[in-house]
C-alpha cells in the first residue's frame, strides 16, 4: 500500500459473513433433528427451538449494538491511498478462519437433537438471521449517513471478524459508491445495460 495507506474491509459485510452458513446449517441440522424423536420428543423440541431461534436473533442483532454506533460517529474518511477490499475476500477470510467453529456448531446442534430435537438447528439458523438483521440495521445507517463504514483488515481478529473488538479503536468512511458491496454488505446490484 502506497504512502501509509491501510486496508479496509467493510463493516457490514463482516458482519453479515457469517449469516449464511449459520442459517443454512441451522435449517440442515433441524431438519435431521425434527427426524429423531430425542429425549424430550418432538411436541416439546420444536416449540422450544422456535423459542430459542428468536432468543438467538435477538441477542445477536442486540449485542455490542452501542459499540457499533459509537464507532460509527466518530468515523473518520478514509485516505486517498486507503485500499478497500473487496466484499468476496472479506467473505472469504471470515468463513475460511471460522469453518472449524462452525462445523462444531453444526455437530453440536445435530447432537443436541437427541436431547431436543431440532432446537440447537434452530438456535444457530436464529444467530444467522440475528446477524443479517445486523448487518441491515448498519445498512440503514450507512444509507441515512450517506457513507460506508469500513475497519481497519489489521485490527480484525486472526479469523477475520470482530469489526467492533477491543482492538478497533475507529472506523473510516466513504461515499455510498465505494467498493463492491451495497449498504447492509450484501451484493451491489449493477445497474442493467440498455
């Protein structure tokens, strides 16, 4: 990077990383889980495991949910020598360094379904959406502020996460045009070629 700029990965979109995997591996292991009638049977795993999905989405959505809005204040604009990176990389290093955490995720909750089928499924299919409900309530500021918010790739945890960690001591910002990825971090829609 030339002349001391830095690299900078968006917020949202390390937010929103994990959402997915999180979802589509929760539906799996509670679909397997519905299908074992477990310790506590079905009448009462189910129930509790939609119980424990809402649980899950809105601790997550709520978590460290000030932390984000004070680091966002008191954002800087980002250099012009500052290189952003691109929304697949973030994506990619934060699945990459997080893979063995969810698989354990997943084998726990396809464990816990003999116990109480299907509501460990349903606890981390709730963390994703938890964390897709995060990432857009970032979008909505970022749309209301008119500027992406970005951290610094160096003070991201080892796994490429924690946008919000001790080790953030401010964010930076550009204009909503920058980078790959629309308010929220998910896919920027190209506009269509006429």
């Amino acid at each position: 990077m030339a002349r001391g700029g830095q690299g900078l990965a968006r917020v949202a979109v390390v937010v929103r990383a994990g959402a997915a995997p999180m979802w589509w591996l929760g539906v799996f292991a509670a679909g397997i889980g519905v299908l074992v009638p477990g310790v506590t049977g079905r009448r009462i795993g189910v129930p509790a495991g939609a119980a424990l999905f809402l649980i899950g989405a809105a601790v997550v959505v709520l978590v460290r949910r000030g932390r984000y809005a004070a680091l966002a204040r008191g954002a800087a604009r980002a250099g012009k020598y500052d290189v952003l990176q691109d929304r697949a990389v973030t994506v990619r290093n934060w699945r990459r360094g997080h893979r063995w955490w969810l698989l354990l995720a997943f084998l726990a909750a396809l464990g816990g379904s003999f116990v109480v089928p299907a509501a460990g499924g349903m606890l981390l299919a709730g963390i994703g959406t938890g964390l897709r409900l995060k990432a857009a309530w970032l979008g909505r500021r970022e749309r209301a502020e008119e500027m992406l918010l970005w951290v610094r790739v160096d003070w991201l945890d080892k796994r490429g996460g924690r946008p919000a960690g001790k080790a953030v001591t401010g964010l930076r910002g550009t204009g909503v045009a920058a980078g790959d990825a629309a308010p929220g971090g998910a896919r920027r829609r190209t506009a269509a070629l006429v």
